[in-house]
C-alpha cells in the first residue's frame, strides 16, 4: 500500500517474518510450521482488526489509493462490448470523462463516469479526473442519447472535484454543473450512480443526479475536500483529518442521514487488493437495484427521484 495506512509498517514486518521462516524451514529442512502458522493468524487478525475500525481520515487515504481500480478497471470487469464516445460537439472532448454505450449482461445501457490516471503522465492527460465544462457537457449530451433510446444509465464518480481552472471558470464551469443538475433530476430513464473512490463537490454532483447512490465501503463523498474544509474553517489544511471527521463523508455516515442508498462490501484490505471481486460485488448491486427501478412507471420514477433530494440536506437546529 506503499505509505498510504499507518497499518503498513508493521504489517509488513510481520509479513517480512513470515517469508523468512518459510524459506528457512525450506531450505534448512526444519518444520517451523507452528511458528508461521502463528504470525499468519497474528497478521490476519490484526488485518481485520484494523479495517473493521478505519476513522474518516483513514477512509480519505482508501478512496485516494494509487492503486484503487478507476472507472474503466470496473467497466472493463462487468459490462461487454463497451464502446466510448467522445466530444461535446461544442468545444473539445474532456478525457477526464469517459462515456459510452455497453452491454451490462443482455442490457444495453450507456456508462459515463470520471477516469483517473494510473501514473503522473496519465493523470496530467485526464486532469486527475476533474471535469472542465466541456467534460459535463458531453456527460449531458450522451445522458440524452441514453433518453432517446430508453437506456438506463450507470454513473461512475471518482473525482477531487470539478477542475477550478481560469479556462473552466471563463467557459462555465458553475453553468454546465448546474444544467447537468437539472437535466439528470428529469431524465426519463432509470440512473444508478455509483461512488468508487473520491466524490468531490460539485465535480462529483455534476453527474450524480439518480435514482439510487451506492457507495464502495471506503469511498467518500462530500460538498468539499477535507483540506478545503480545514482550509476555510481553521486557515490550515493540515487539520484535514479533523475536518474529514466533521464532514461525515464516508460511506457509513451517509447511509445514517439517508443520502445513499446502499453500501458495497470491498475485499479486506480495500478495493485496490481485489478488483475482480470488487467489480463482482458491483455487479451484484446494479443488478438489483436496476431489476427494481425498472418495475416503476417512468412518471413515478422521475417523482420518486424529485423528492429523494427535497429530502436530501433536512436539519434541526440546536439548542
């Protein structure tokens, strides 16, 4: 995990010992059995120990994982014959965006969703997966294709936020946010949204107007990052952990306020150690919740989706 948990040092000393006595109980034929038996149960228990208990700033540093699987590692996992689609037929395409049309099982269904960069080159080329206004434009322009042809439509978010650039300020940045906002609220076609990794600010919210919000276990998703938070409240981002912790934006905390809708299970250790089964407990999710939206009349659909967030931001002032 390469410095990202404070569990890494001495889990890898751990896991160091182990390889050790095995290749000495290989090579100098000496049963050390008990021994590597023991250090293996040590280090598993302390595994579930420590993410089964994982505090917000912890659930930050998961979502933000290098190796975490980005949209097109779960796309490429659960749906066929994925075909991408470009441009906004205004300005540019927007990398940062991918979107398309696919098979998900014997459905055809339209994916769009943010795509991070594995390494710096690749990052620079899709802008850490932040969305300039052309990126949101094409989300809308194939959201309405997807409208057209009555197919429903899987949103991946994984992103910082909408990029705060000059260029995508002078182009409308807060306009093709708010337009997407609109549009997805009265689309006539089931939305699944489903939050990966980061849901940052209106980056996030850009393309996340639907009927259902999944959450991967150690995903978050809030109105600002937690360096923003510290930065306007304490002028001093590095109390980012304290603000992570005020901005109840894990997956848990959410599912308490009723902002989403389900949380998916992700391997032990996190997403980032197991995509195959990420993307199977993915699949599971889409598939029911799809299964279920599609039994509701269109007109009751879009009301439901109304007032899912009228309902959404509900508070109680204190004494």
């Amino acid at each position: 995990m390469k410095g990202e948990l404070p569990i890494e040092k001495p889990l890898q000393e751990l896991e160091s010992k182990i390889n050790e006595l095995k290749k000495l109980s290989s090579h100098a034929d000496i049963d050390l059995s008990v021994e590597i038996n023991a250090l293996e149960e040590k280090a598993k228990n302390f595994k579930r120990d420590f993410f089964q208990n994982l505090n917000s700033w912890d659930k930050v540093k998961m979502a933000r994982h290098p190796q975490r699987p980005f949209t097109l590692d779960i796309v490429e996992r659960i749906f066929q014959n994925f075909t991408e689609l470009h441009g906004d037929r205004s300005f540019r395409d927007d990398p940062a965006l991918i979107g398309g049309l696919a098979y998900f099982d014997d459905k055809k269904i339209l994916i769009i969703g943010q795509q991070k960069g594995r390494d710096t080159k690749k990052n620079l080329a899709r802008n850490f997966g932040m969305l300039y206004p052309e990126g949101f434009k094409k989300g809308a322009r194939l959201m309405r294709m997807a409208e057209k042809f009555s197919l429903p439509i899987i949103s991946f978010i994984d992103t910082p936020g909408a990029y705060p650039g000059i260029g995508a300020e002078e182009r409308g940045q807060f306009v093709a946010i708010a337009e997407n906002l609109m549009l997805m609220s009265q689309l006539r076609v089931p939305i699944i949204i489903v939050v990966i990794g980061e849901g940052g600010s209106g980056g996030a919210l850009g393309i996340s107007v639907g009927d259902r919000i999944l959450m991967l276990e150690h995903s978050i998703y809030s109105v600002i990052s937690p360096e923003g938070c510290a930065s306007i409240l304490w002028r001093d981002a590095s109390k980012a952990d304290q603000a992570a912790k005020a901005l109840k934006l894990t997956a848990q905390d959410l599912i308490k306020f009723k902002i989403i809708d389900e949380i998916i299970k992700e391997p032990l250790e996190g997403a980032h150690t197991d995509y195959n089964l990420t993307a199977r407990n993915i699949k599971e999710s889409i598939k029911r919740h799809l299964s279920e939206l599609e039994k509701i009349c269109i007109e009751e659909l879009v009301e439901l989706r109304y007032e899912k967030y009228r309902k959404i931001g509900i508070f109680r002032e204190g004494d």
